[in-house]
C-alpha cells in the first residue's frame, strides 16, 4: 500500500524521487554492471538505489581521487563524487566481463569540480575497445557528461578507455552498463550513441533514471521552447511495448502541446556533420480524457515529407512509439513538424523523444585467441608496460610496445611477435605462449627465467626465431626444438644459460652437432645462429629458377624504383609484403608486390607465383605484367592494377556498397576463374588459398583471382587426389577434410569458394572468434534451420533482391561446402548455377527496389490499442 502512495505523492511532483524508491526496487537490478571508479567499497546509492561496486578489479592502473568535499551537494549522486585519474600512459582502459550477444546500454560519466585543483578542465578521448567513441569535451568544471552508447557485444569483455590526447590528464567518474531487450533499438547496422533523451513536458528541472526507468536510462528536461505548453496526468501510463522500449511512466505522464491548438509542433535538431545518420523515437500517449465530440489526430512530417504514413492518434495512457527502422540522413538540419489532422478538434502532442546517432565500431580486434594468451602472459610475469592496456594491436598507433603485430585487411590482427628482453620477467616459460597460434618470433633474452625449456616450443608452428639466451634455465633442451634448428626451420639462441643440457638425439650426429655447439656459444663466431634458410640458398646462386626463362617481363630494382616513385603509395600489406601502386611507361597503372625478405611465406611462393601467372592467362586472373629479381632484398612482382581493392574488404568496409546483382557477377566471375585453373590448365591447378581478400575488383568491378603463391599444379595421372606434406591455406577458408586428411583435391577450393559466396550473401566475417557460432558455415547452418531467408542476408542489401536467387546462392554454398569432398559440385556445375542466379536476379529487376531513406515504418500498428495484459 505505501508505495502506492509514494508513486502517486511522486507524480505529483510534491516529493524527490530520492528517498522513496530504493527500498521498493533495490532488488531488481538484474544484469546492471555499475562501477563506481575512485571508489573503494560497494554501497548502495541513496537518490537511486543503485548499487555499485569499486573499479579496483577492472583496471591495474591509473589514481583514486576524489572531489573537493564542499562540492558534493545533497543532490550529487554519489558514484560522481570520487575518479580515477590517469596521469601515466597514453591509453588506460577498463575490462569489464560481459555476455557475449547482448544488446548493453553502456554509459561513462565523468565531472571534473576542479579534484587536481589546477583549475584546467581537460579535454581526452573515449575509445570502446579499439574504435573512437568520442571527445570528451567538459567545458566547465561542474559540467557532467554521460556519454552512452547502445551496442551488442561481440566478445566476453567490453573494453572502455580514456586516451590522453595532450590537452590534460584524463580521468573518469562511472562506468555502468545495462542489458536491453535485443529487440529494441535495432539498426540496419552499427551501434547508437545517445544524441538526446528528453522528457518533453517536464515540469520541473530533475532528470528521471532508474529505477523509474527499468534500465536506467537517464532522461532529461527539455530546453522549453516558445509556444509549447505542459499537459500532465497523475495517472500511471502503460508502457508494456512488444518492442521493449518501455519509457517509464513519469516521463510518458508529461507532455507537451501547442498552444495555439492550429499551429504546428515543430522539432528542429541537425548535426554540422553531414555524414551522421540518425535514428529518431518518438513517443506518445494520450493524457486527457477526451470526449466523444473531441478528438486528437495529426500528422508527422520529416523536412516537409510524410514520416509516418499514417495518422497519429495515441491511445489513452498507453505508450506508443514511432521510430524510422532505417537511419535517417537526408542533410544536416532536420526539422520534424506535428501538424493537426483535418477533424481533428485537439492539437498534436509529444510524451518524450530519444535521437541516437550511428556510430559504426568496425574497426576488428585483434585475435581473441592471441587477446587471452597475451594478457595472460602479462599477469604471469606481473608485466607493468605502460602501453600494455587495452586491444593488444589496434588500433595500430596504440598497439603495445614489445609486440609486433600483423595487419590484414581481411582477417583480425593477429600478434608475431614477442620481445621481452631485458624486462625482469622471473618464474618459468609461460604455457599461454603456446596459445599466440601465429607467433613468428619470441626473444625472452637476458631476464631471470628457471625451469625447462618447455616442449610446446617447439611444436609451434610458425615460430622461426627463439632468443632464451641470459636466462638461468635448466635441464634437457627438448630434442624436437633442435631438430627444427637442424631444419633450418627455426633460428635458436640459448647461451648463458649454464645449468642447459643437450644430449645428442638418434639423428645423424654430424649434422647435429656443430648448431648445437653453436647455439651454446661455445664457437667462436656470432651468439646468435643463423641457419642457412632455404630463402637463402635459393637466392644466392641466381641462375637456374624459372624466372630466368622470362628475361622480357624482367624489370630492373631501378625500374621498379621509377614506376613506384620510390614506393610513395602503399597500397597494402600482405604476408608475402607490401605492395605499392605504380605506373610504367606507358602509362599502364600497376600494383608492385615486393616481397619482404622478413616474410612467413618465401621465395618458393614467389616462384610459384611467376611460373604460374607467366604460364596461364584468363580474363578472371590477375594477370604478371613482370617481376624484379635482384638480391634477396629486392624482388618484385608487378600485376596490373585493381582499383577497386579486393573483396574481403569491399564487403567489410564502409565504402560503397556492392548490390546484389554486383555480388553475384563478382561471384561468376571468379568461379570462372578457378574453372579455368581446374579444368583448363593441363596439369589442373588447385588454387589453395580461394578468399575474399584474395579476389581483385577492377575499376568496372570485373572480379580476378589472385595471389597464386600456395597453389600447385598437379600431374594428371588418373589419381584425383594428391597427398601432400603441409596444410596450407587460410584459417576459415580452409577445407577441414584436406585439413584432416592431407590429401589435396579441386574439392579444396571448392570448400573455400563456397565459403567466399557465404560472405557474399551474409557480409559476416568468415570467423568470428566470441561467441558459440564461430565459423560462417555454422551460423548459416543455424539461421537457415530457422527458414528465414532474410535473417542471413547482409542487411545492406536486404531491401532490394530476389529471394530466389539468394536462395539458391545459399544452396550452393551450402552444398561447396559438404563436409564429405564426393558431395560437393564441380566448379563447371558452380559456373552453370551462378549463370541462373544471376539470371533470375537480373529479370526480377529493380521492382522492388526500397530507397532505405524512406521506408519508414513503426511499431504503431501493434501498440494502438490499449496492451492486453
Ligand atoms: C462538445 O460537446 C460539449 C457538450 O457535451 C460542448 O460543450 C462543447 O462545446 C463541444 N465541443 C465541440 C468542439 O464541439
Ligand atoms: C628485442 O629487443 C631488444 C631490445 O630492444 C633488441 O636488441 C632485440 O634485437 C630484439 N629482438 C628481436 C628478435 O627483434
Ligand atoms: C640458477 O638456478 C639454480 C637452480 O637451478 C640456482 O641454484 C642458481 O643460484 C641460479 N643462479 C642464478 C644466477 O640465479
């Protein structure tokens, strides 16, 4: 009964809402992270009830402050009236656990009240994980800011950091974050941030959050504007929304109307921006009892153009919501006008309003594999770098220091490197070393590391360079570790470690011996062994390769320093090296691959290269305009150039976007591709390496397979299969049954294409490394089960195909993609199945076609009525 009461003293506006409802709600703030930074000890908030707890368990770094004490007012909440400061690093960040696929509300708070006494407010920036979120800009010392965004997460951990950009030492007062309903506040794409939130028709200055509002939201009162007039009901208003938008009942009590009851309302807001989009939600619900001669309906213009298709007409204390389900960004003001209906007697009304802006946080994060196992080696050696904080790789000017990083356009960042020398690193060879699945290179020399050698060393795939020396280990050095030396497949430094044994493995002793002796110093030579690599002793005797038996697309270094202006445009960066763009003499663009003599892939995939792009041509092959071959340091190929980039990242990236029908041409024409390696080539040739950023568009976006340095052509002699040494290709594109079996078939590629039209039709990266349903094919598989067509399709071209053709590509790519080989088509059947598709999407033609700015629909048909409960 006394809440009852309270509630209704509450609308009345006759008492704070301070006192009242912790002891009514206090239990039910179910999923709520709320973090009081500078705090050092959990309580509950006494204005809202919330409870929060310290930040110590979510950061390592960073100094607890608090507020002059005569500033903290009675109204203050009380997460605001301490902060962590963050005078050292460039980027600080808090990890808070989270569950991986739910839609959060995500708020930092910060006042400043002059806490350093220095009287300067500072100015930094706020990153979610490796994106710019926002410039935190305070103006004025009392000033507090919330900057929120609603996002769903992708990973277990939300990463929130403050990044000192010279104009202060950044700091930060709460970080809360509130699970949503996954059905509310859906965009095409991309998260929102809170543009504004106001409780239209507030009658006094107080800003309404939880627990009025279920997931604490904050709304504020708005600025008054001239000629709108307050309307209020003390009656409760319903807000059970099948959208789950659920604005609570104080805010949807007020309202505001015109009072000349002929004048339109109009809502003037814009961004300076022009590239912004925005999502608007507006709601309403009727607070007077009208009666049966009265009647209020109107209408809802957007820059003079109907917004809602409809008259607005909202029911008796019942919430309703009209919000544009694609984003909004027609120029930069926009102004919204409600204008009475014909026979309508009553003006229009506005209940509260919330404007998001799209904030697209597309910007990858490094490997979550390589994220886990480097923090964990941070905690195992107590590591204290001070740009050790954050996403290991990205962005790439706040990438750790000790770390080298390697950039794909198409795949996460993933970590090579690891440099630990001379850090004081103590206690033994971390196991989750083993866990950085790409590491290259590791030299964990001169600290004071025990114990052994541990085997997973050398069982580490990519691992070419290992520095143990000046350390104090012990025991056995494992004897795989000194084969792979002895294979020249590793370079190993182990001296200064006296307590280091190795006893001779049944090998052939010879052989064995003299690295052993020298990895320990014991020669006289260089510490560090370099083993003769096989780059090596391909490169120094220059005479007897394939690529001497093309002497006429052979280039000079001088030449390629000519056509690429001395390498002034990068135009990426592969593992093979960077590639520049370039011009030769007459005038042709090209694009000049030099290949690093650092790189995993080598010489031999150089070669590969040549011999086959010198030997086939097609129209939907890059085609080897000619190579450079000089030294070790300065070979090159030189390819026609592709303007358009490749796939992988036309699909990821922000730029234009490819239509259907693009799509699917794109995908016809490297299917012809491959065809023509498959069935035109004697011997066959199997592409191993089919992705999406190994496909090249062209200036008129004529697709061409690259990147030929893992494929192998094969003797036709009446076997298919071929069984091979070493599994090459890309994580995810990769065929698990060559990858189980060793035995290499056209059926390969035909995995990967299939994986390549899955991206087509989904725009999904191929592997996402959170959540359960990691690989592409998986999350097909399950959406599909579902029979909604549409729920896989990449919402950038949901609105404007034919759904026959999409399913039909979506059968295709489910068949290339057969687990067992002998069920997958030949890529003669996949060219024959693409023609059809592009057929049928071609005759259904643009129809259908939706301009995404004026498809405006809204929740209103299903909220009119009064919610049945
Ligand atoms: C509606 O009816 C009431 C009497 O029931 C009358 O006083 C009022 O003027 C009428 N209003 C309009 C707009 O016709
Ligand atoms: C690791 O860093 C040290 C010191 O910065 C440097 O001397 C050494 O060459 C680096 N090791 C490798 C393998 O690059
Ligand atoms: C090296 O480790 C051994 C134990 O294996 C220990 O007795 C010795 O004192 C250590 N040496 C140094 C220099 O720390």
């Amino acid at each position: 009964m006394g809440n009852i009461i309270f509630i209704h003293f509450f609308l009345l506006g006759l008492l704070p809402s301070s006192v009242l409802f912790p002891l009514v709600y206090g239990q039910s703030q179910q999923g709520f992270i709320s973090i009081d930074c500078g705090s050092n000890s959990s309580y509950t908030e006494k204005i809202t009830g919330i409870n929060y707890v310290p930040d110590w368990s979510y950061i390592d770094t960073g100094r607890v402050r608090s507020i002059p004490s005569n500033r903290i007012l009675s109204d203050l909440e009380r997460q605001l009236w301490s902060l962590r400061s963050f005078p050292q690093g460039k980027r600080n960040c808090y990890n808070v656990k989270v569950k991986v696929g739910t839609k959060y509300l995500i708020r930092a708070s910060f006042l400043y009240e002059n806490y350093d006494a220095q009287n300067t407010v500072p100015e930094f920036d706020l990153h979610f994980g490796p994106n710019f979120w926002v410039t935190v800009k305070l103006g004025l010392p009392q000033t507090i800011i919330h900057e929120e965004i609603i996002h769903i997460t992708t990973s277990n951990n939300v990463k929130v950091c403050v990044v000192n950009t010279g104009n202060g030492t950044p700091f930060i007062s709460a970080l809360e974050l509130r699970p949503l309903e996954n059905v509310s506040y859906e965009t095409v794409s991309g998260s929102l941030s809170t543009y504004m939130r106001l409780d239209i028709g507030a009658n006094n200055n107080t800003f309404i959050r939880y627990p009025d509002d279920v997931y604490d939201r904050i709304w504020s009162p708005p600025v008054p504007i001239s000629g709108w007039v307050q309307i209020q009901t003390s009656s409760e208003v319903n807000n059970n929304d099948n959208k789950g938008f659920k604005a609570p009942s104080s805010v949807l009590n007020t309202a505001s109307t015109v009072a000349d009851a002929s004048a339109p309302m109009f809502i003037p807001w814009g961004d300076p921006d022009q590239s912004t989009k925005f999502y608007i939600y507006m709601y309403f619900a009727e607070l007077q009892t009208l009666q049966p001669n009265q009647s209020r309906t109107f209408k809802i213009y957007n820059n003079g153009k109907l917004f809602y298709n409809r008259d607005v007409s909202p029911a008796y204390l019942n919430e309703n919501v009209i919000y544009s389900p694609a984003p909004l960004s027609i120029n930069a003001t926009h102004e919204f006008t409600l204008v009475m209906s014909q026979g309508s007697t009553m003006p229009p009304i506005l209940n509260a309003l919330e404007i998001y802006k799209v904030m697209n946080f597309d910007r990858p994060t490094t490997n979550q594999g390589d994220v886990v196992a480097i923090e964990s080696i941070k905690k195992d050696y107590k590591v204290t770098k001070e740009d050790w904080q954050g996403d290991p790789c990205a962005p790439k000017t706040l990438a750790w220091g000790a770390l080298v990083c390697k950039y794909d356009a198409s795949d996460p960042p993933t970590i090579i490197g690891l440099n630990l020398s001379s850090s004081g690193l103590m206690g033994e060879i971390s196991r989750n070393i083993s866990n950085l699945a790409k590491l290259e290179v590791l030299d964990l020399s001169n600290n004071n590391l025990i114990g052994p050698v541990p085997e997973f060393l050398a069982e580490m795939p990519f691992l070419r360079v290992l520095n143990l020396a000046g350390n104090n280990l012990s025991g056995q050095v494992p004897a795989a570790l000194i084969n792979k030396m002895n294979k020249a497949s590793l370079s190993l430094s182990l001296d200064g470690n006296p307590n280091l044994h190795v006893t001779a493995t049944n090998e052939k002793k010879n052989d064995i011996l003299m690295p052993i002796l020298a990895a320990f110093g014991i020669l006289t030579g260089p510490v560090m062994v370099q083993p003769h690599s096989p780059q090596n002793s391909h490169i120094e005797p220059q005479s007897h390769g394939p690529l001497d038996q093309h002497p006429r697309r052979r280039y000079l270094y001088a030449d390629i320093l000519k056509m690429t202006n001395h390498f002034d445009t990068l135009l990426g960066e592969g593992g093979f090296g960077k590639v520049y763009y370039g011009q030769i003499s007459n005038g042709t663009e090209v694009a000049v691959k030099m290949l690093s003599p650092k790189s995993g892939q080598g010489y031999k995939e150089f070669q590969a290269e040549v011999d086959i792009l010198l030997r086939v041509h097609h129209r939907n092959l890059t085609s080897l305009v000619g190579y450079c071959n000089e030294g070790d340091t300065k070979m090159g190929l030189i390819y026609e150039y592709m303007g358009r980039g490749n796939l992988g990242s036309l699909l990821g990236g922000k730029g234009e976007v490819l239509r259907w029908k693009d799509r699917l041409q794109v995908a016809l024409d490297s299917a012809q591709g491959l065809e023509y390696l498959h069935n035109g080539c004697r011997p066959p040739i199997i592409h191993r390496d089919i992705k999406s950023s190994n496909i090249l568009l062209n200036e008129h976006f004529q697709a061409k397979l690259a990147d030929f340095g893992l494929s192998r052509a094969f003797p036709t002699d009446g076997d298919a299969t071929h069984v091979t040494t070493k599994v090459v290709g890309t994580p995810g594109y990769l065929d698990p049954q060559y990858y189980i079996s060793f035995r290499l078939t056209e059926k390969s590629d035909i995995y990967s294409f299939g994986i390549v039209l899955m991206e087509l039709i989904t725009g999904r990266p191929v592997l996402v490394k959170s959540g359960e349903i990691s690989h592409i094919t998986k999350w097909v598989d399950f959406n599909i089960n579902q029979g909604d067509i549409y729920s896989i399709m990449d919402p950038k071209i949901k609105e404007s195909c034919n759904v026959n053709s999409v399913w039909k590509a979506v059968d295709m790519a489910m068949a290339c993609t057969a687990s067992d080989p002998t069920n997958r088509p030949t890529m003669s059947q996949v060219v024959s199945e693409l023609k059809e598709c592009l057929n049928l999407e071609l005759n259904h033609g643009n129809d259908r076609q939706v301009d995404s700015t004026m498809s405006i629909a809204s929740t209103f048909d299903n909220e009119l009525g009064p919610v049945a409960r």
